[in-house]
C-alpha cells in the first residue's frame, strides 16, 4: 500500500501554534502523518484524540500509536461525534477530503484509473455507495451533483449519457462510467474526461459539504480560549465553505449610526490569505492544497 504523504505538513504544525500538555482533536486522521508531529509537541502530558470514517484508517492508526497512551481513537464522522464526551479542546486539525490508500486501493472503486466496482465510500458500513447514484438518480440529480460538486459546464450532456447507457446495461464499475463520460466529451481536456465527473459522484456519495458545514460551528464552540482550528482543503468548493465561515466568525455587528463596532469578535484570522501548497510538489494533493488557521480570542 502506498503510503498517504501529509500535506504543509510543517506549516499545519507551525500555524496551530502547538505547546506541550494540549488537548488536540484530528478529526480527519487519515494515516497520522500530521497527528504525529502533533503528538510530538503535545507530549505524554497531552491528549489526542483521533477520528477517521474510515475503518482501515483507524484500525492503521491503532497499529502506528501502539505504543501511545494519551490517544482516543473514533471511528465516526466528524459531523457525528459526541463532543459532550469529548469536552473543550485546544487545537482542531481538519485534513479533507480523501487519502492516497483509498483512492489507489482498486477495491475502493474512487478511481477512474483503476478499474473496479463503483463504490467511493469513505466509510464501508455506510449503505450508499456511488453505483447506487449513478444507476438510480434521475438525470436531474445527476445532472445537479456533476455541476454543483464537480463545476462541471458539460453535467447535463453527461447526465444523459449516464442515463442512456444504463437504460442498455448497469453501470457497475469505474471503468464503465469512466468510458461513458470519455465518449461524450471533446477530447481537448487537460485533464482526464472524467475527473471532475468522479469528484462530484464521490463529494455526494459521502456527503462531504453537508459533513464540512455542520461541523464547523460545533467545533468551533468546542475550542478553549486561545485555541485554534486549521484546515486544509482540496478544492474551491470546501474551500469556499471554509473562507466563509471563517469570515462569519471575525464578523461583529456594527451600529447603524456610529458604524462603530458593538462587540469585538471572539476570534481571529491567523493568516488572511491561504496557505497554498506548493505547484511542483511531488506530491500532485499538495499542489491544490490551502490551508487557513482561525484563533479563538474570546
Ligand atoms: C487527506 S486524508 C488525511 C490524512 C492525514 N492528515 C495524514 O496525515 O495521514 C483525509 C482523511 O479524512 C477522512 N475523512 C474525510 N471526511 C471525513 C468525515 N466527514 N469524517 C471523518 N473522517 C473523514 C478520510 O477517510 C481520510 O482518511
């Protein structure tokens, strides 16, 4: 298996401004490339807590900190977790989006590379799976996911072309439904056809903004004071998610007459722009990466 490679790994650990005897939650765990460093700063006097959806990433996480006592494991979306047992935390890290494992293990059926059963379920004991939208939406809904999830202009034609070939035969594997969107699109993409198709069939398979947006808020409410959340994401749409509520927390209210603010706000932007990865990493993640970083000041 190839390994997942962290993304700004240096400038995570840097912005979230770690100190020894913090309690950190990474709520997109992954294969603890990030959680490591962390744990490195936070010490044995610290406590990590780990979530992942997905249960090869947790049950690889167990075997990598054996030997670790201050870390919780959590099999969960993060949108799902029980912050009353959790309690106020002092740093959150949100990595989005997918790892290198899932997308290169064949059977996980992400990829338009390798050909396997349609499935892009980040958490297998999930019941919908991307064969179940793909062969049972109607074209609208098609249509609507590959446009909204993937900023794709073709969504309709490709829709239809979706529809048409089921209609024949079901569409069961990746390679299937990467052939069917190759055949109706002009072939002067930079990009492989079907990319921003798979990116939209898998945003909405797993839910990934609904997760994003209901979450936000929560653990924000859950960071101590002078804690902080950093977040790394992947694509314009998360990141969008991400620069607006940000922009909502440092908001206050101003009066009508005055234009004075009323209240100072309860947070601050570590750095106003993103962080971006760099364009000639090795490693092709990194290059769409940013990461942004919010202080609770209040
Ligand atoms: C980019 S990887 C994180 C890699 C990690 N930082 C590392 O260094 O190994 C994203 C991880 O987040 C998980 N994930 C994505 N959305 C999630 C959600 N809503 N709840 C919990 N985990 C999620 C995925 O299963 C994946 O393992």
């Amino acid at each position: 298996m190839k390994l997942h490679q962290p993304v700004l790994l240096e400038q995570t650990i840097d912005l979230l401004d770690l100190k020894s005897g913090e309690i950190v939650i990474d709520m997109t765990a992954g294969y603890g490339g990030h959680s490591a460093e962390i744990l490195k700063i936070i010490g044995e006097s610290g406590r990590l807590i780990l979530v992942d959806r997905d249960e090869n990433a947790i049950k690889e996480l167990k075997k990598k900190f054996k030997n670790c006592k201050n870390i919780d494991y959590i099999h969960s979306n993060y949108s799902e977790i029980d912050w009353k047992s959790i309690g106020s935390v002092d740093k959150i890290l949100m990595d989005l989006g997918v790892s290198s494992p899932q997308l290169d293990e064949s059977e996980r059926g992400f990829s338009f590379n390798k050909d396997a059963e349609l499935d892009m379920r980040m958490d297998r004991s999930q019941s919908l799976t991307a064969k179940e939208i793909v062969n049972e939406y109607s074209e609208e809904e098609l249509a609507n996911i590959i446009y909204r999830y993937g900023e794709e202009k073709k969504s309709r034609r490709i829709a239809k072309a979706i529809v048409d070939n089921r209609e024949v035969k079901p569409i069961k594997t990746t390679k299937q439904l990467a052939d069917i969107v190759e055949n109706c699109l002009p072939k002067s993409y930079r990009i492989h056809p079907a990319t921003r198709t798979f990116q939209a069939i898998r945003i909405a398979t797993n839910a990934e903004l609904e997760s994003l947006e209901a979450t936000l808020p929560e653990a924000t409410e859950h960071l101590n004071k002078d804690g902080r959340l950093a977040i790394i994401s992947f694509h314009s749409l998360e990141d969008r998610i991400v620069k607006q509520f940000f922009k909502s927390l440092i908001e206050v209210d101003k009066d009508p007459v005055t234009g004075m603010e009323v209240e100072s706000p309860n947070f601050r932007l570590i750095n106003k722009k993103p962080l971006k990865g760099l364009q000639n990493d090795n490693n092709p993640r990194a290059r769409s990466a940013k990461l942004r970083v919010v202080e609770k000041i209040n």
